[in-house]
C-alpha cells in the first residue's frame, strides 16, 4: 500500500488514540486507514460514545462525555510531550498501587508544586489526564502531576473505596498507599513540600476529601469535584444513601470535622449520581462568607453559568464552592477525548490551579 499523507496521518492520528483512549480504539482507526478512508472519517466514529455496561455499585456512573471530535491540539498533547508522564509503582503493607507520574520539562530546577490526582470510577490515570487537561496546566504552570491507579482487584469498577472504614484512616488502607506515593514522588524529585495538593472526581472525590482530613500536614489545600464529605458512609447501603442525598446519621454528623486546609468544591445541580447536598457537606465548617451573597457568573452563549461562594473559617481557613447550573456528574470544562466530561463547564482545572498556587501550606 503507498504511503500518502493521509495514511500517515491516520497513523499519526492511531498513536494519538492509543494515548489517550486504548487499544481497541486506536485499532479502529487503522483498520479505517487501510481501508481508505481518511483520518477525518475515522475521527468520527472513534469519538462517538461508547456506553459502558453495568457497573457495580457504588459509584455506578453514568457516561457523560460528549460525542465530538477530538484532536491532539484540543488536549494539549504537543505541550505534554515536552514533558514526561512515566509510570511507577508503590507497595506497602496495605498493597501495591500504580501510579503515572507527569514531570514538566527542564524540572531540575526550583522546587516544584505537586498536584495528586485521584481518577473516579471505570476510569485510569491516563482516561483521567485526558479528560481533566491537568498536564498540559502542569507544564505551563510548572507543576508535577500524579495519578495514583485504582485497579480492579481493589474494586470491581475501579472505585476508590472510599465508604470502606478500612479505606478511610491515616496510615491504613488506600489512605495510606497514596499518601506514600506522594512522599515518594517527594523524595525523588525536586519537590515543594510547602505546595502538594490532592484532587479527585466522584469516588476519587471523596478519598480527597478523606486524604485532606487525614494528612493536613502533607497536603496545603484539596480540589473534589462531584464527591462527598470524609466519612460519609461506612459501608455500601450508607454509601449509596449518601450519594443520592439523603440524611445522615448522628454518627456521620459527629464526624465531621473542623476543617485544616483550603479546599475548593465543583459540583452540578443536575448531578444525578451524587446529589448536589455532598458538596454543602464538604463545606460545612466553613461557615462565614467572604463576601455577602454569593457571586453569579455568566459565560457565553452555549456554556453554563456557575455560582460561587468564597467561604472562610472561623480559623481563617478559605473554601471555595463552585454550583454549575444544569450540570451533571461530570468535570467541569473537561476536554472530550476523557469520560465524564462537560467541555461547556467552567474550567475547574484551571480554577483549581489557580486556587491551589494561592494557598501553600502554612507552616
């Protein structure tokens, strides 16, 4: 077969998917190409939505990602490939874990913030980068970026176990494997201990929301997107009571306790799998407005508006709570090419970021 451009192109375009969606993708496209049809053409059904099948409770999430075509320049991939996303293990007594690593380019130098990225369920680090658009951040913005794996021999549909009580103390369980990827990554690399954050969406949510509560010295401030409070379920019935909001126990009320770091939520008021109340939870200890009322935002035509209260401590600890109005479970101004994604959102990447770099951690 020769050659011509538009085979390369598909080829090109094959590695492309590879990356950031899989084998059996990528697949697709090549046969497309040795049929001859064009890059273009593969591109329009390699984007189309695939629906997954039944996904064991908790956390059964719906797909949201929206069908549309997806190029490299959409996910920054050529600012990612000046950098390196490598990838690592780590054991401890609680197991073993791993972890895709991304390092920006020329990082031998300042000390760098590091971002842990904690993925939701059905979904992997690379699924995760993809959607949320957090390397290409890391290179402009001079940051290293972990993505800890939730395998399925852990959980069936890859959730972290966030409702487990095994799963939500320091130093036991997945808690405890993740705070020791992050030392690691400290350990290695030219890190600034004063700037490690953690983040995560749905069930990686809400170990964020534990992973803050356990380890406030370790981490300066959290990101949790659609999740739920630290100890909102101890087991799978409390767990699925939790998510679609209804009220908790006298124990999960006494649980909760008085912030210690900066944490901003993002949260959808069509949410469907985790009721929107999860995310007044989150915030319950902050209590005292910065501002009165509340900020609306606007943004253009076809995008969604969002609410945005900035809350403050009776210690002086900032919260951010991000409402997006007719959102469902999905991250906010996320890009196509990662499931559970709503490009019309706000850019809670960004937003994150953003929020993260104002707020090291106070020694």
């Amino acid at each position: 077969m020769k050659l011509n451009e538009g085979f390369l192109n598909s080829m090109q375009e094959a590695m492309t998917v590879l990356r950031t969606r899989g084998p059996a993708e990528a697949t697709e496209v090549i046969q497309r190409a040795l049929r001859g049809e064009t890059a273009g053409a593969a591109n329009e059904t390699v984007w189309h939505d695939k629906l997954p099948g039944p996904i064991p409770f908790p956390f059964a999430e719906a797909k949201t990602k929206e069908a549309a075509p997806y190029t490299a320049r959409d996910a920054g991939i050529d600012v990612e490939d000046r950098g390196h996303f490598g990838t690592h293990a780590y054991s401890n007594a609680a197991g073993s874990r791993q972890y895709r690593l991304y390092v920006p380019a020329g990082a031998a130098g300042e000390p760098l913030p590091l971002i842990v990225m904690l993925h939701g369920c059905t979904q992997d680090a690379d699924d995760f980068a993809a959607g949320t658009q957090m390397n290409a951040l890391a290179e402009s913005h001079r940051c290293l970026v972990a993505y800890p794996v939730q395998p399925r021999r852990a959980n069936p549909s890859k959730c972290w176990n966030w409702f487990k009580p095994d799963d939500q103390h320091r130093e036991r369980g997945e808690p405890s494997l993740i705070a020791g990827i992050t030392r690691e990554i400290i350990a290695a690399h030219n890190v600034d201990s004063a700037r490690v954050y953690v983040a995560g969406m749905s069930a990686g949510g809400a170990m964020a929301a534990i992973m803050i509560a356990e380890y406030p010295e370790l981490y300066a401030a959290a990101g949790i997107h659609s999740g739920l409070a630290a100890r909102s379920a101890q087991d799978v019935p409390s767990a699925l009571a939790a998510m679609k909001g209804g009220k908790r126990s006298k124990a999960q009320r006494a649980s909760t306790d008085a912030p210690q770091r900066p944490v901003i939520v993002f949260h959808g008021d069509a949410d469907a799998t985790v009721h929107i109340s999860n995310a007044m939870h989150i915030v319950n200890g902050f209590d005292v407005q910065v501002d009165v009322g509340s900020e609306a935002r606007r943004t253009d035509a076809g995008r969604r508006g969002c609410t945005v209260a900035r809350l403050v401590s009776g210690d002086g600890i900032d919260a951010e709570l991000w409402t997006i109005h007719g959102a469902a479970h999905a991250w906010a101004g996320g890009n196509a090419g990662g499931s559970y994604t709503d490009p019309a959102g706000p850019d809670a990447s960004a937003e994150m970021l953003r929020f993260f770099l104002e707020h090291p951690q106070r020694r």
